[in-house]
C-alpha cells in the first residue's frame, strides 16, 4: 500500500487547523486595563506567593464575571496565566519593572501550595509580531539591571550549545536572594527574534523552573517517570503530574503539546521556542512532517528521542512508519498501554468532533488537533487523556474504539536516559 505523500499526509492531518476553546479569528483590542505585574518581580518578598495571596494581588473586578488579569491553568491551583491578549475586545496592559518593560505571558507555579517559579515571556513573536530590535534591547537591559540590582551579583553569561541542550543564549544570576535566567534565540540581537524570556525562582526550586537554571540540561530518567503512573480500584491506570498549558489563540496545539512533554520531563524549554524550531507559524500550527523533523533535530539536545508509532495512511488504515505493517484496534490499545503504563504519554493526532467524550466538547469541536494520551482504562474501555487548554482538561476520557477510528497519527517523545 503506498503512503500518502508528506504534503497529502499533513493536510489529513490538519494540524494547520488546530482547534483550541479559546482559539476565534482575533480582532484589533478596542480597550485596554492595566496589569502592573511589579510584584511578582519583586525579589525576596515574592517568594513568599501563595495562591490565595495571588488572588488577593489580582482580584477580579466589582461586577465582573471573570478574573480579567489571570486564569487557574490547573483546578488544583498550581499554576496561573497572565495573558496581555487573553481577549479579542481588550487588551490587558501587563507591565513589570515600574511599568517600563510589557509583557505577553506571566506563568506563577506554585508546588504544594509554595511558589516555585515564574516564566515572563517578554517577547515572543506569535503573539507580539514585529517589535524593532532597538525596543526589544532596551528591554533586554531593562530587566537586566533589575536583575543585578535585586539579586545583588553579576550575571553569568549562557551561550547556545545544542550538545548540552542549551539552544538559547542569554545570562543566570545565582544568589543566596534567588534565581533568574534571561534567554532568547541566538539570532534575536542581530537579525531575527524570536522569543525573549525571563524566569524567577527561589533556591529550593523543582522540575524543569530549575532546571532553566542549569547549565546542563538532562531529562528524568526511565525509572523516575514511572513513578509517576497511578492507579486505582477501577481499573484507572494514568500519569499523574504532567504539566498544563493553554494554547491560547494560535495554532499551536502541537507545539504546547510538545512543551508540556518537556516540562514533564524536567526539561527547560517552552512553546515559542519550540515553534521557532519547529518553524510553526502564530495562526497555522505545524504539519506532521514538518514536526517530526524539527523534533528529531533537536532530540539529541534535549536528550530526547521522538519515533512515529503509527500514521493514517490512504486506504484509512494506521499502519507503522513503514507502511507494511497495520496497527488495528488492540495494537492502539497496546501502545498506548505500553508506553502510559512507563509513565511516558504519547503525542495523539486526531480529528476532533466525531465521537463523544468526556467531558462533550463545548459548540461539538472539530477539526485537526494534537493531545497528549496519559493513560489507559482496559476494565471500562476508555482511554485517558489530556488537551492543552487550561483548567478542566487535566485528565478526560472517550471510548478506546473511538478513539482509535478518529486517530490519524499516534507519536511517543521519551528520555534516553535510564
């Protein structure tokens, strides 16, 4: 049986129309409310963060119906999102350093009701488009001075070194006052940025916040990730502990998709990044093909390798790489016990809107889209899984036989570590 060609076969896929709950043709913002995300910058004092403390800095309005400044990304309240473009109608003016540098995204994790880190992302060109070089180093100093000035010592410099996964450049204050790591695309002071980013952390940091400290990067092993597979008396078997993103309003399922893997694994790395390797664009998402092969070039950096398991073909059979061999229903079943069952969750191709789940769908979804199958139910028939769009998406379910006929691709990204 022949394979579709790779430009047939991506357009199956269809991940250039990635669905997200949130993702609607966005229009010019008519107004704007000021966020001044000061304190969350503001070294020692800031360590101390809690969740409810959070909410008290960034309550919602008289009147309103939501919190405008932030979401939960997790119901647990482990990890919240600032967005300056959260909504198509108004934009929210997220400001730090005496309101003189802006800010697309604020990410605040908390671990057992502590502050572990928080991820600024400065700039990143899906969300914040063309910005002159000029501007993007004058904010690059800003932070900088803020930096030595609060954690009281001179930076070290980080250089670009894939052979240690280290793909950014950038500098790491390390004090007894804290962490910080500021880090941008190797191109980004001469010709092209990308992202520009800057992350806070406590010394008693965890997983991948301090990591992004290191200047060497290594993922969990094997046998630590199979610590993470819980079970129950019902038959549940699932990974617990993988890390929440919201995709937002792009394409970018496959790409957060990818960084909720990687944070999994303890591995500094997130989604503009990753689209920039990957060569995603803001509104388009990213073609199988093209994936697999930013991914595979970038495997070895982060200590990572990443194989197709099974792709749709054009007689609408899944079949290996290869194309000899077919993967019916109990092989998907079997793969995706195997490798959830290792506490190792595979990227899931498919094609939303055809088959119920749980919870429905909001307005029956459909189109192409990425998620991240964590597990399995062989008691109940049902598969677990998890979507890339906040709080309520931790852990859901559908039909294993379902599942498996709306399947287009099913991919595994592991450690190579022991």
């Amino acid at each position: 049986m022949k394979i579709l060609p790779l430009a047939v076969l991506d357009a199956a896929l269809m991940f250039f129309a990635c669905v997200s709950s949130t993702c609607a043709a966005d229009s010019k913002a008519t107004d704007s409310m000021p966020c001044d995300l000061g304190p969350l910058t503001d070294i020692p004092a800031v360590w101390a963060l809690t969740p409810d403390k959070l909410d008290a800095l960034y309550p919602r309005p008289q009147g309103a119906n939501i919190n405008p400044f932030y979401t939960w990304l997790t119901s647990d309240h482990s990890r919240a999102l600032f967005m300056r473009h959260r909504f198509s109608n108004m934009t929210i003016d997220t400001t730090i350093f005496s309101k003189t540098v802006p800010v697309e995204e604020a990410v605040v994790d908390f671990v057992d009701g502590k502050l572990n880190g928080i991820t600024f992302s400065i700039y990143n060109r899906g969300d914040s488009g063309t910005v002159d070089l000029g501007e993007l180093n004058r904010r690059l100093a800003a932070c900088n001075g803020a930096l030595r000035t609060s954690l009281g010592v001179v930076p070290a410099p980080r250089h670009a070194d894939p052979a240690q996964g280290l793909l950014a450049e950038g500098w790491t204050w390390i004090s007894a006052q804290g962490m910080a790591c500021i880090e941008y695309n190797p191109e980004m002071v001469k010709s092209r940025p990308e992202y520009l980013r800057m992350r806070l952390a406590p010394r008693d940091a965890k997983g991948a916040i301090a990591a992004s400290m290191r200047e060497h990067r290594g993922g969990s092993t094997l046998t630590e990730l199979a610590a993470s597979v819980k079970r129950n008396p019902q038959g549940d078997v699932w990974i617990e502990g993988v890390p929440m993103v919201d995709q937002g309003q792009k394409g970018y399922c496959v790409v957060a998709s990818a960084q909720r893997l990687f944070e999994y694994f303890g591995i500094s790395c997130d989604e503009h990044q990753l689209a920039q390797l990957a060569g995603t664009q803001a509104q388009g998402g990213t073609g199988s093909a093209e994936m697999a092969k930013a991914l595979q070039s970038i495997d070895g950096s982060f200590k990572t390798h990443f194989k197709s398991l099974a792709l749709l073909y054009s007689d609408n059979r899944l079949r290996e790489p290869s194309g000899q061999k077919v993967v019916d229903e109990k092989g998907f079943q079997k793969l995706a016990m195997d490798y959830t069952g290792k506490g190792i969750p595979l990227l899931w191709a498919l094609e939303l809107g055809r088959y119920p789940e749980e919870p429905p769908l909001k307005n029956q979804m459909g189109g192409g889209h990425m998620r991240l199958i964590i597990g399995c139910n062989p008691n109940t028939g049902q598969l677990i899984f998890t979507d890339s769009w906040g709080a309520g998406h931790e852990l859901k379910r559908t039909k294993i036989a379902d599942a498996f006929r709306e399947t287009h691709g099913l991919f595994v990204m592991q450690p190579t570590t022991h």
